[in-house]
C-alpha cells in the first residue's frame, strides 16, 4: 500500500449482519461456517 493513501472507512461483516441480509430476499436460505469480514477503504 502506498504511504499517502488514506484511510476513510472501516466495515466488519458479522454473522448477524449476513443473515439479515439474506433472510430479507428468503427465509430459505441459511448462514453456515459464518467467520466475520473486516473491509478497510481507503483512497
């Protein structure tokens, strides 16, 4: 990464933040082997 880079967010991606999002298109579906997702943004 280059040192002038800044950073201007960052996201982690739950368990629970997964199965709102799928739940909300069909209760069908389900969640497994679920490790949480950490997104830096930077610009």
């Amino acid at each position: 990464m280059e040192k002038d880079a800044l950073k201007i967010a960052e996201l982690i991606i739950t368990l629970d933040d997964a199965k709102k999002f799928l739940y909300a298109k069909s209760t069908k579906h389900r969640v497994h082997n679920w490790r949480d997702i950490k997104v830096n943004l930077y610009i």
